[in-house]
C-alpha cells in the first residue's frame, strides 16, 4: 500500500477497531447501570402499587361492611315508620269516628225541645256545714 508494512496496517486496524470496542463497553456500561437504577425504582414503584392495591381492597371491603350496616338500618328505621304511619292512621280514624259521634251528639241536642225542670230548693249542704262550722268556732271562743 503506500509502502507500510500489511502487518501495521492490519495491528492499526487491530487496535482502532479495540479502541470502538472499548469505548462502546463504556457507553453500554453506563446504559447497564441506568437500567439497574431504574430495575430498582421499577421494583420500588411496583410494592408501592402493590401496598396501594391492598388498601383500596381494604376500604372497598369497609365500604361494602359500611353499606351493609346502613342498610340494615334504614331497613329497621322504615319498618317502624311504617308501623308508626299505620299506628297514626288507626287513631286518625278513632278521632274521625269520635268526631262524628260528638257531631251526632250536638246535631241530636240541637234538635231536641229544652223542657225546663222546676227547681227544687234544697238545702246547700256546702252552705249549712259552714254555718254550723262558724257556730262551733263562735262558741268555743265564748267557752274559753
């Protein structure tokens, strides 16, 4: 070739193709621990996901236990509203009836003749213990 030794040239080759080589274990070295760090943020990432996945598990879990209780609730709380409506309803009635018997009552009284009784006197009972009371204080008070 230009007069060199095919031997130099060939341990040239050699030695430029070693010297890419070397410097592209470099540059994939650098990539590997790149790829290690982010395998171990991955993993990290991963067991955050996991321990997430456990607690939403949980609270679904509370929250059907949660629905559960409060429906069994509202269920007790509107069997006794509507035995309360029912129990409100009955004596609405009882006053219903008892109102149009108080309405017969009157209507009846309103229509009959008023006959006037003769007053009879008799004596007060609640008026002569009195006077008798008075007497036995007047005399007690002489005697003493």
């Amino acid at each position: 070739m230009f007069g060199l030794p095919f031997g130099i040239v060939v341990e040239a080759a050699v030695a430029i193709l070693l010297a890419l080589t070397i410097g592209y274990c470099v540059i994939l070295n650098a990539r590997l621990k790149r790829l290690h760090a982010d395998k171990d943020v991955l993993r990290q990432m991963v067991a955050d996901l996991v321990g997430a996945t456990n607690l939403a598990n949980q609270a679904i879990r509370e929250l059907k236990q949660t629905a559960v209780e409060a429906d069994l609730a509202l269920s007790t709380r509107l069997e006794e509203a509507e035995r309360f409506g029912i129990e409100l309803a009955n004596h609405v009635n009882a006053g219903t009836v008892l109102m149009d018997r108080i309405v017969k009552i009157t209507t009846a009284a309103r229509q009959s003749p008023v006959v006037a009784e003769p007053v009879i006197e008799t004596p007060n009972k609640v008026q002569s213990a009195l006077e008798q009371l008075s007497s036995r204080v007047r005399t007690r008070g002489a005697a003493a």
